[in-house]
C-alpha cells in the first residue's frame, strides 16, 4: 500500500482516494464475502477474504499517512478489546492468563457470578454487553443507541436499533403483540394507498418493515439472512422460469399473467 500511495510512483487511482471514497469498495467487498459463504463456495473464500483485508490495510495506510493511526495501532487495539471483552477466558486481562473454571462454575451454581464467571452463550453475550456499555460510559455515550452506526444498511440497523431499546426494558415480552402491531400497521398502510398521500405512504411502509424485522427478532431470526435466503429463492426460481421459455423457444416478456403465474407455480413445485 506504501507503493501503490507513492506520490512519485504510485497507482493513479490509489492516490486519488480516501476514506470516504473507499466505504463503498469496503461494504461491496463485505458482501462478496458473505455470498461466498451462503454459496458454499469455499475455494474462492481465501480470495474474498484477502479482499476484505486489503481494505483493512487501506484504511491503515491512509491513516498512517494522516499521523491518525496505524495497521500496528489497529491490531493492538483489537487485541486489547477482546482481552478486555473476554475476561472469561483471559484472567486479569493477560493473554497467559487462564481463568479457574472450578472457582468460575461454582460462582455461577450459587448465583454469585462476577464478571469473568460464565458458564454458557447466553451469559457471555450478557458480559459482553455490559462491557461494551461501560466503554461507552467512558466514551461520554450515555444513550442506549449513541453508538449504532448510521451508515449501517437499513435491515440490520433496524435490528440493531431494536435490540438495544430491548436491553433497557423497552421491548414486547413475546412475539404474540408483535403479531398484533403488525396487523396494525398494514392497516394503516391501506389507509395512507386510499389517501393517495405519497408521503403517509412511505411512512407506514416504514413502519410495517420496522415491525417486521421486530418480529423476525422475537422469532430469533436475523431479518438480513431471511431477506437474502428470500432473494436468493426468487432468483433462483426466476432463472428457471426463463430457462424454460428458453427450451420452448419463447422469451419471458411475451406471456401474459395467467401463463406467468402458471409457470412460476411449476417450478415452485419441482424444487
């Protein structure tokens, strides 16, 4: 990266950028990545991977040319946060240190567990949420959400938004009045068509998928990978239907609903 930001020598390209610039190659590049996984497709993962860590190292040369930071400062920093985030598996906060699970077990048997005493998943993430907030107290970010990324695609923002209000008691108890609220809104969706008030419209349309996603989280259903196995699906289903126009000669385009829906309901059924 050193070479390719040369003022002298280097890549044209490279040398027009910056932080900015590069956040969409970042999150495109993150996206091959998990498609790469959701595909199975594990020979080309070391190839996406390496992607995603170019743009690591990016960030770092630009931040090292900046006098802001470095990829030595970035590593450290990690390293010291799951140090600080795992004080069950790295006693005192020391990558040598090894926490006593006897002790650690019989802490959590009488229900005196401090941090570093876990004894499941779920105990885990509650450390670590803990952890993460008192960061954020010595961030000077006292809200629940001061820290949700704003750039963060829609759906998983959502869910993100969500969980946090939830982590402060501001959340259904069940999935059972998520249904309800759901209702709701697509009733007040219909509402806002029958206006014809474009503005209403995206409003509770807005509303209806926030909730959605509020009902894939009580559910324990990650709302992205539902999307995305749900795009997928159709993709896949499409491509059939214009492989099989293609056999018979015909071009999708030319069929009227009826034959459409006919032929989206025979490949439906030969999954």
């Amino acid at each position: 990266m050193e070479r390719l930001r040369d003022p002298e020598d280097g890549c044209p390209w490279d040398l027009q950028q910056d932080f900015q610039s590069i956040v969409p190659s970042t999150l495109e590049e993150c996206y091959e990545l998990a498609a790469a996984i959701e595909a199975g497709d594990y020979p080309h993962l070391a190839d996406e991977l390496g992607d995603v860590l170019f743009q690591v190292v990016f960030y770092a040369q630009l931040g090292q040319e900046q006098k802001l930071f470095s990829f030595e400062s970035v590593v450290h920093g990690l390293s010291d946060k799951l140090l600080r985030r795992h004080p069950h598996v790295f006693a005192d906060g020391e990558i040598e240190g090894v926490v006593d699970k006897t002790v650690a077990q019989a802490g959590v048997q009488l229900g005196t567990s401090t941090e570093g005493n876990v004894g499941s998943t779920a105990a885990v993430k509650e450390q670590w949420e803990a952890i993460k907030a008192k960061e954020r107290a010595g961030r000077s970010q006292l809200g629940a959400l001061d820290d949700v990324p704003v750039a963060l695609p829609a759906l998983p923002r959502a869910q993100k938004l969500q969980k946090r209000a939830s982590r402060v008691g501001f959340d259904w108890k069940s999935a059972e009045p998520v249904w309800s609220k759901l209702d709701e809104e697509l009733g007040e969706l219909r509402e806002a068509v029958a206006r014809k008030n474009d503005e209403d419209m995206e409003d509770e349309l807005g509303d209806l998928l926030f909730t959605v996603v509020n009902l894939s989280r009580h559910l324990r259903i990650d709302a992205e990978t539902a999307l995305r196995r749900a795009s997928s699906k159709f993709e896949r289903r499409f491509r059939a239907m214009e492989a099989q126009c293609a056999v018979q000669g015909q071009a999708l385009e030319v069929l009227d609903s009826a034959a459409m829906e006919l032929l989206w309901s025979d490949v439906k059924a030969a999954e």
